[in-house]
C-alpha cells in the first residue's frame, strides 16, 4: 500500500460517456435523441458539440447536468453519478436565455445559487465574478436595464459565481448578433485561459465552434449520435483574426464534412 | 383652458356632468306622478312647471332622490352626526369595513393556501377545483343568512360571521390567479433551481412566489372589492349589529329612499378607496421589485 498508485486513466476525466443512450417516449413512438455516445471530456478543455437541431447535443449536456435521464449506457461526472455530481455543485449551467429574475438586481442575480446553497463571503463572490465578465458597476441594475449580451454575460456570472470547475453552455449566444457574438466568444476564451475550467459548450456555428474549442464533438441527428471528433490544433492565444488563418480554415472544412456527412438529405 | 382639454380632467367632468343631467332629469320624470297626488291631495293648483320641477326635487321619500338630496344626507350623516351616534354612516361604514378587512385577509390567506396546494399537488387541483368553482355558483344571498343564523346559533355573532362570508367571495379570484401566477415560471428558470439541486421550499420562495406577486395583486383588487359585497350581504341577514347592509335594509323597510341612495354612494365609494389602497401598495412593491416604470 506504500507504492504509488499508477495514475488511473479516469483522473483527468471530468466527464465520461460508455455507450450512453436516451429514448423519449412521445405518442408518435419513441425519439432517439442520444444513440450509443462514447466521450470523455478531460480537465480543462474547451470541448463544443455542434450539429443539426434534433442531434441531440443539448440533450447530452443537459443528461451532464442531471436534467435529464439516460435510458443506457453509463455516464459518470468527476467519477460519480450526473445526479450526486449536481448535489456535489460539480457544474454551473449557462442556458440559451439569460434567465435572470426580473425582480431581482444583476448581483442579487448573481447570488442566488449563492443563497440556495447557503455559501459564505457573498459580496466578494459577486464582485470577482462580475468583474470577470466585465460588469463591474452593474450591481444594482435590474436585467431589462442591460442589453442582451450583457444579461447572458451576468448569467455566465451566476453559473460562476459558486465557483464549480465545470461550466456547461447551451448556445449561451445563439440569440446575439454576430458583432456582440464575436466579442462575447473572445471575452469567453480569456475567461476560460484566466480560470482553468473544463468548459462543455453547444452551438450550431462552425466558426464559433472552431473558434473556441481544443476538442469539437460533431454530431448528427435521427438517431442522435457523435460522428466526428476533432482534436483542434489552433494555439492556445487565439485573436479574432485567426479565423482567417489556413489552419482555421481547414478545422471548419473538416467540421462542415462531418456534418454534411452525417446529415441525410434524404427528407 | 386647452391644457385642461388635452388632460384627463375635461371628459372626466364632461361625463360627469352628463350623468349628473340624466340623473336630474329621471328625477323629475319619476317623482311626477306622486308629486301630482300630493299636489291635488293639498288642493294645489296651477303650479308653475318651474316649481314643479323644485317640488319633485324635495320630497321626503322620492322614487328617485336628486343628487343634491343624497348628498346632503351623505353630509349629515357623516360630518354632520357624531360618529358614535348610530345615525352615523361613518359608524356604519367604520363597522363594515372592519368587516371586509378581516374576511379580505382570511380569503387571501385561503386562496394562496388553496393555490399553494394546488400547484405542488396534481391530486389536489383534480379533487379541489372542482369545488372551489362550484362554491361560486351558489348565489350568496343564498348562503349567507344560513351562515348568519347558524353561527349565531352555536354562540359566534358580530364581526366573524360577515367576515366569513366576504372570505367566502374573495378568495375565489385570489386562487384563481395565485395558480396562474405560481405557474407563469418558464421552463429554464426551474431547470436553473434544479441545477442548483434547490429544495422545494426555496423554489417557492425565490422564484414561484415573487414571480407570482403581480397576479397577487390583480387578484387581490378584485377580492376586495367583493370582500365588501360580501359583509354588506352579510349584515343584510342581521340587522342588530349595524353597518351599511343594515342602513340598506331599515331604509328599504321605511321608504327612506334617501338613506337607501346616501348609503349606496358611502358602500361604492369605500369600495373604490379600497381598491385604490391596494392599487398604492401594488405600485410601491413593484418598485421595490425593479419593475420597468
């Protein structure tokens, strides 16, 4: 018991997927909205799954984040259950919309999972976050005072503010426009290259995609499943401009033929 | 004067002006015929139209008392009157409104409570709806001399029985919009408590709860509108222990069609201060709550 324990294959795995699969029942049958899924995201990637709406890839992250069940298959999250990794504040959730309270200010927004999971040192939790996402001096505005991008950068706020290693983002800015995107997906990889989290993220933009990721899971739809996965080979400083880049270029081709690939044309 | 045209004071006053008109010209349209008997009875003749017309504006127990007439009794019977005195409106109005005060809150409360239930129990909504619709289709003035008498019966009389029955009318609107209310909630945002592994009691208390208060207040100038309907309704079945509902009842009893009308005017009037009262304390809770100005 005094050696050293060889390092186990499981210990830079956050989240690890076995031949996971997940069936809705509907009244029109069953929907294969995940089929035979094998994946493990490693501490501190920036991992994006991308693909056609009904692939299947917010199910995924949503099966991550316990909000939904898998029917097979084995998924575990830092080693344990998706269910006690939640109760374990293993993750912070980003959504499509911003879902800020209304009633509340932009810190109170902030400190609700901080108040829910009853955690010391508030104040310094809001203003470290905040100033993370750039909205110092924001605390006592109300969310219909901010615009769009600035309320889902204070919901990237509260999914941070509790300070969990994983972050899971579903198209947090699929409703922005593409000025504001771009700004919001170079803020975000500061933010990743500032705190080390493992950050899994869903989009339907190639460019965002291979803009943001060192892993990119390409999936398909009917049934949903994984078709591709690319380890990106982009250096780690990333301005926007990279994406005129042969090498960036390249990433996108290979993205665009794995979802042409796995995309049938046949309806 | 063009300012005064552009605001909402000149339609206002414009409509006031024509009801006012209305209600002077019925007046002398209703009291005719009995102005007429008097008149041959005392043996009077040739009257003029103009003192005529004066005349069906000062009976003692008109069909239709000129406004003039009701406010004049609404002023004696309130400023005029010692407040003690059992003459007074305002002793009468004070006694219903305590009433509606209490049956409001004991509705209130009901309603949430019912609400409450039936957003985090399916069964519930199934086995109480139901009910709750049903008890509103009973007319009140069905229910509320048996509530009345029958409390009265067993020793419990005064406040509670009137109080009961405005309960019994206001907590209807109060469920029905706390369960939308407490519903209106969307999807991501409970998604969110979930992430947090929230318990139930924080989900009430952070997101259904202040999410449903707008709805709290519709429903609420609603309840308290009937809340006084419903201790009027009550004190009609009682009349030893005063209130407006009595005023309404000895007036109908004497042909005091004055008294009848002054206390009328007293009940609408309490009425909408009451609505208003809640209409001022929704406006300062949702500017506590940050909402849009």
């Amino acid at each position: 018991m005094t050696e050293l324990a060889p390092p186990s294959p499981d210990a830079m795995a956050v989240v690890r997927a076995q031949n996971l699969g997940l069936t809705f029942p509907t009244n029109d049958g069953d929907v294969i909205a995940l089929s035979d899924v094998n994946l493990t995201i490693n501490k501190g990637e920036f991992v994006s799954f991308i693909g056609p709406s009904g692939c299947g890839k917010t199910t995924f992250l949503r099966t991550i984040a316990d909000l939904e069940q898998p029917t097979s298959g084995t998924l575990t999250v830092n080693g344990t259950t998706p269910s006690d990794a939640r109760l374990n504040r293993a993750y912070g959730y980003v959504f499509q919309a911003p879902a800020l309270y209304p009633w509340r200010t932009i810190a109170q927004n902030v400190a609700l999972p901080l108040e829910i999971m009853a955690l010391t040192d508030k104040a310094e939790r809001i203003a470290r976050t905040l100033e993370l996402v750039n909205l110092t001096g924001f605390e006592n505005k109300y969310p219909w005072q901010l615009s769009g991008g600035m309320q889902q950068r204070a919901s990237i706020a509260r999914a941070l503010s509790f300070d969990a290693d994983l972050l899971l983002m579903d198209e947090p800015f699929g409703a922005l426009d593409e000025i504001v995107r771009d700004h919001l997906n170079s803020e975000l990889l500061k933010l990743w290259a500032r705190t080390r989290k493992t950050i899994a993220f869903v989009t339907h933009s190639i460019p965002e995609a291979v803009y943001l990721s060192t892993k990119i899971v390409v999936m398909s739809p009917r049934p949903g499943r994984v078709t591709d996965i690319i380890e990106s080979d982009l250096p780690a400083e990333r301005p926007l401009d990279i994406r005129e880049t042969p090498e960036f270029l390249r990433l996108a081709a290979r993205v665009r033929d794995g979802l042409r690939a796995g995309h049938s044309y046949e309806e | 004067m063009r300012q005064l045209l552009a605001g909402k004071t000149a339609p206002i006053l414009i409509v006031l002006l024509a009801i006012g008109l209305f209600w002077y010209a019925a007046a002398i349209w209703m009291n005719a015929p009995w102005q007429q008997t008097l008149n041959q009875r005392a043996g009077l003749e040739n009257v003029s139209a103009i003192d005529f017309v004066a005349q069906t504006w000062a009976q003692d127990k008109p069909l239709l008392p000129a406004p003039h007439q009701v406010a004049g009794e609404i002023w004696n019977a309130t400023v005029g009157t010692d407040i003690a005195s059992k003459r007074s409106l305002a002793y009468h109005a004070g006694i219903t409104l305590s009433a509606t005060l209490l049956g409001f809150a004991l509705g209130t409360l009901l309603g949430v409570g019912l609400a409450v239930m039936i957003v985090h129990n399916d069964a519930s909504e199934r086995s109480l709806m139901p009910w709750i619709i049903a008890s509103q289709t009973i007319p009140i003035l069905a229910i509320a001399p048996m509530v009345v008498v029958g409390l009265g019966a067993v020793g419990v009389t005064g406040l509670l029985p009137k109080a009961l029955i405005s309960m019994y009318l206001s907590f209807f609107p109060v469920v029905v919009g706390m369960v939308k209310g407490l519903r209106t909630p969307e999807a991501i945002q409970l998604d969110l408590m979930h992430t947090y592994s929230a318990t139930p009691w924080q989900v009430f208390a952070k997101l259904r709860w202040p999410a449903a208060v707008p709805f709290l207040f519709a429903s609420m100038k609603v309840g308290i509108a009937i809340s006084l309907i419903g201790a009027v309704v009550g004190e009609l079945s009682n009349n030893a222990g005063g209130g407006l509902g009595v005023r309404l009842l000895t007036g109908s009893y004497n042909g005091q069609t004055i008294q009848i009308w002054a206390a009328l005017f007293i009940a609408a009037g309490l009425a909408a201060l009451l609505v208003i009262a809640v209409g001022g304390a929704e406006r300062l809770v949702n500017r506590a709550m940050g909402a849009r100005p």
